[in-house]
C-alpha cells in the first residue's frame, strides 16, 4: 500500500496487556507456578476444575495486583469481585475463566510514553485479576498432524489485565506503551515479565477510519502477542490488510484473529465475541474482595520509586540526557547499578557513560546481564574520580578497565600493581620532553617555522616514551614552553 494511501487514514489502537504475577503459588490453590516442569505436573483438582473443588483466593496475588495498579497509575477499588466468563476451549478444564467483569480491581490509570521527541498520556481504562488457561501444543510431537496435546501446568496461574483506552495512535507507540507497563511491574516486582516464559503478552485491538472521523472503525483484535518486535508486525500488517479492504469498498469485519511470524501477517482466527457472549455472573464460590483504605495505604508505602520518576530523577540530579536516563532505567537492575555508581564517582555523567558503553559492550560479549556484572559499582566510580584528579589519562583508564572486568580489582590496585598510574610529575616529564625535542630537529624547524600543529606529533611521541602514562595536558604546557 502507497504512503500516500495510508495517509489518508488513521489507526486507533487499545492494548489488552496480560501479566502474570509473581507469586509462588497459583491463584485460587496452592499449586507452584513453576516454569518448565514436566507436563500436567503442577495440578490438582481446583486448577483441573474437578467436581466439588472450591478455589480459595491467594492474599499474595491480590497484593500483587494492587501494587501493579498503583505502579499504573490507578485507583484500586474498596470493593471487586469475581466473575465466571464462559467459553469452551480445550485449555479450560473448568469451561469458565474466573475473571473479573463490571468490578474490577481498579480503574482510571495512565502511563505517559516518549516518542519521536514527543511525550503523550495513555489513559488505563481497567486493571482485572484473572486465572489463566492451561497450554494446547499443536505441535513438536509425531502426531501432531492428527492432535493437539494439551498441558494444564498454567491453568489458574494469577494473571492481572491491564486494558488500555483506545489512545495509541502508531505501532511505535503501541510498542512503547508496552514496553512502559513491563518496566512499571518489573520495577515494582509485581512481575517478572519474562516473555520467554510466557509471564507477559497482550492483544491489540485495531481500527482504521479515515483522518477527520470522529467515529472509530471496526476493529480486528490480534491475540497473543509475546514481543515489541511481533507487536509492531502485527500492527503495521493489520494497519495495510484494513486499508487495503477499505480502498477496495469492503467492510472490515469484527473478528480476532492470530500473527503468524513466519508469515509476518494476521491470520482470521474467529469472530469477535461480545461481553454478552461469555454470559459474565458472578463467581458463587468466591466472596468479594475488600480492600481497606489502611491496608492500601500500607501498600502504597512500601512501592517503590517507579520507572519515569526515576528516569525525571536522573535527568534533574545528575545532569543526564533524557535517552541515556531511559537506557539506565530499562530494569531495576541497571538502574540501581548505576545509581551506586554514580554515587561513588566525582562526575555521575561519566558514571554513566561507563556503564551503558564499556561496561555493556563486555557484558554483552559474555552473554551477561548488570546483575551478573564482576566489576562492583563503586569500582567504576573510582575510575572516574581517578581520572578527573588527573591520576589516570582517559587511555590509561581504558587499558585498566577490561582487568577490572577479569579480576574485579579496584582501578587503584590494578594502576598500583601494574605501574600504570598518571605521570604529572613536572620535572619527570620535562626530561622526557628534552629527549624527544633533541631527537626530532626536523619537527623542531616546521614548529618555528609557524606549522604549530606539529604539536601533536611531539605529545604523540611523548606519550609513546612515557608508555601513555604522562598528563597530556601537562605535556601541552611544557612543550609549548620549550618550543617556543
């Protein structure tokens, strides 16, 4: 589809993100919600969905839940209570998702995100606790041209949905808006969101209407998504798939329909179904869930400082760009990494500027994360306080840097034992600056002859005699005095 074609609409997205929490057990039982255990192992008759079995609501997840709203900027309701959602699906053993409907857990939230230079606030319509699904493998076994395996080790794993207002107006903002709400329960621990593993996903509802409308198009939802990169994908096909129908004088239906990465498009999957549809009523076994204005306020004291108070934090103490204040809040890790660092160092800016290059580029090359990082951060601190009191040269720090990585000495031990520290010495280094002059008299000549850029050569050699340990800045002066 032309650019010019495109132009003329635009799209309107709402994100439905699903977040497990971290909790040991499961929601309703007492069942773990361990990763990668073998196949209908993590099971009993409440998660089976058994005759006779009550589920008993874990306090944990409710407390985790709470804390991912109010990481989301929303108020969490006095009073919610759960529902029944019916449907039939392999996947479901009790034929119901208990989840929540007309009383959520809270509502009315918001996260502001960056894009193109621009910031813009997405509203948050609603966060709802829920149970997940069990798993259908439709393939990696034999038979997998015949049937489909089902494993109920996720059935009843404690979810929270996180449904945005129809605000997102790009795919990259769409990406960005995800990419807010996984830092938000990362930072305040109410997930792990380890795609990898399945703990956080979401749908995108999209329409298309034409620039001006102010009516919304029919939407197609895509299911399922479990990166940025597929998500961007997903949007930009389905973006193309409903113009082009518009273009054409079709309608676009109402449907959900599934991203096929191989294919890098949506597949149509089944007809959108409507609240009314699930027959929501209200869960007979479970009572509602009363929430205390004491106990709220006991949870919004223990929450920590969130993702884009952090990043406005770094940027006003310690002078940061806002893209490299952005870098460092991506995980609690990194930040706290080099909130540390920064501590310790005489200038944070170049803190942090070891951290997000020298010290990313070996973690990366070892497969590594911050948290695994051999060098402790006040160490890299110290390398930045030596360097700006003139004990160490920018190249001397370099050269130190990578043994710091290999043994997790401080930069002093390593300048120390390897004599590699700063000569700033004046008249260590006016001897040298004698021998250098006397042996270059053809250098010598061009410098008086007015081509002072000759300088450079001489500190170049310089450098070379002292093995890079003298003060470039020193060596300057004294050359400049003994040329002239």
């Amino acid at each position: 589809m032309s650019p010019d074609v495109m132009a003329k609409y635009e799209v309107v997205i709402g994100l439905e993100v699903h977040a497990q929490l971290s909790t040991r057990t499961k929601i309703f039982c007492s069942c773990p919600t361990s990763f990668g255990a073998q196949p209908n192992t993590n099971v009993c008759p409440v998660c089976l969905g058994l005759p006779g079995a009550l589920p008993v609501l874990s306090r944990g997840a409710v407390e985790l839940g709470a804390k991912g709203a109010l990481a989301l900027n929303c108020a969490v309701q006095p009073e919610s209570v759960f529902a029944r959602k019916n449907y039939f699906y392999p996947d479901l053993p009790k034929g119901y998702q208990i989840s929540q409907f007309d009383k959520p857990l809270a509502l009315a939230g918001y996260l502001d995100v960056h894009v193109n230079g621009e910031t813009k606030r997405i509203g948050i319509t609603r966060v709802h606790m829920e149970d997940d699904a069990g798993k259908s493998v439709h393939d990696g076994f034999k038979d997998s041209d015949r049937f489909t395996y089902v494993d109920l080790n996720r059935s009843g794993t404690p979810l929270i949905e996180i449904v945005s207002e129809p605000d997102i107006r790009s795919a990259d903002e769409a990406v960005e808006y995800f990419n807010e709400v996984r830092q938000a329960l990362v930072f305040a621990e109410v997930s792990a969101c380890d795609m990898e593993k399945g703990h956080l996903r979401c749908d995108a509802n999209v329409s298309m209407r034409r620039k001006g409308a102010k009516e919304f198009g029919t939407r197609a939802e895509v299911k399922n998504l479990n990166s940025f990169r597929f998500l961007k994908q997903a949007i930009e096909f389905e973006m193309e798939r409903q113009v082009e129908i518009l273009e054409s004088g079709g309608r676009v239906i109402q449907e959900t329909r599934l991203f096929n990465p191989e294919l890098g498009e949506t597949l149509s999957m089944r007809s959108k179904e409507e609240a009314h549809d699930y027959r929501y009523f209200p869960e007979p076994d479970l009572i509602p869930v009363r929430i205390s204005p004491e106990w709220l306020a006991r949870l919004q004291a223990s929450m920590p400082e969130l993702p884009q108070a952090r990043r406005a934090r770094f940027v006003s103490e310690y002078g940061l760009r806002e893209y490299d204040a952005q870098i460092l809040t991506a995980s609690r890790e990194t930040a706290d990494y080099f909130e540390r660092a920064a501590r310790a160092a005489s200038d944070p800016k170049q803190a942090a500027n070891w951290v997000m290059g020298d010290l990313a580029g070996l973690l990366k090359a070892d497969g590594k994360e911050i948290p695994d990082s051999p060098i402790p951060p006040e160490h890299i601190g110290e390398l930045v306080t030596l360097i700006s009191k003139g004990e160490l040269s920018g190249k001397l720090a370099k050269e130190i840097f990578p043994k710091m990585y290999a043994t997790g000495d401080a930069p002093s031990a390593i300048a120390e034992r390897e004599g590699l520290k700063q000569i700033s010495d004046t008249g260590a280094l006016e001897k040298i600056v004698e021998e250098v002059i006397a042996a270059n008299p053809k250098q010598v000549e061009q410098y008086k002859a007015g081509k002072t850029t000759v300088i450079g050569f001489f500190v170049g050699q310089v450098m070379k005699q002292s093995r890079g340990q003298a003060n470039p800045a020193t060596v300057n002066a004294i050359l400049a005095e003994k040329l002239k």
